[in-house]
C-alpha cells in the first residue's frame, strides 16, 4: 500500500479490516466494490473486503486460531459455542455453510443443525 500505514487513523482502523479478513489498499487503487475511507476530508485508505465463502473460512480459521486446537479436537459444548458464535456472525446464510461448518467441526451437517435448533429453542424459553 503506498499509503503511510503508521498513520492514526489507518492503524485504527486495521484490527477491524484484519477481523473481517479485508485488505487494505491505497486510495488510488480501490476497485468498485472497494470502501474508501476518509479522514479530515482526505481519502486515506481503501478496504477490500472479502467475499462471503472467503469471510466463512477467515471466521472458522480465526475461531481455531482462538481455541487454539483444530476445531475437530473441541469438546461437544465448546462446538456448539463455535455454532453460535458463527450464527451471531451470519456463518450459516452462506451457501454450504452448514456443510463447510460440520467440516471444520468433524460432526455431520444433522448435528449442526441440532446445535442451531437447540440454540434458537433456547432463545424463544426465553
């Protein structure tokens, strides 16, 4: 990027481009569905931000990342926080998400699903 990325308001920005699994690119350089941001009237940088399935497979990588372990090796309760937290996070309006998610869990597709409806069962007893 040919932008200073030791300037403020780029550093603080770059925890959450790096959470999303975007990229950072100078202004000059943004495509279309680039975002470019400003400060103070000047365009600093621009985001690029992934594609759905990328977004997927940057979430499931951050969480094992997170857990420190592959994703298969969690305990059944552990899995299912992993099932929420990417519920919260819209995992599962991504085409084969739930595939992709079972994958990743070394369950089957019928046990994600049970996690989820156990989770939205317990969301309406409350």
């Amino acid at each position: 990027m040919t932008e200073p990325a030791d300037h403020p308001f780029v550093r603080a920005v770059k925890p959450l481009v790096d959470a999303m699994g975007g990229q950072m690119v100078a202004p000059q350089l943004a495509r279309g569905d680039d975002v470019v941001l400003t400060w103070e009237g000047e365009e600093r940088v621009a985001v690029r931000l992934p594609h759905l399935s990328e977004s997927l497979d940057h979430l499931l990588a951050e969480l094992e990342r997170r857990h420190g372990v592959p994703l298969a090796d969690l305990d059944r309760k552990a899995k299912q926080s992993v099932v929420r937290i990417l519920e919260t996070r819209g995992a599962f309006s991504v085409r084969h998400g739930v595939e992709t998610v079972a994958g990743a869990l070394g369950v089957s597709r019928f046990t994600v699903y049970n996690y989820l409806n156990r989770e939205n069962a317990a969301k309406r007893e409350d």
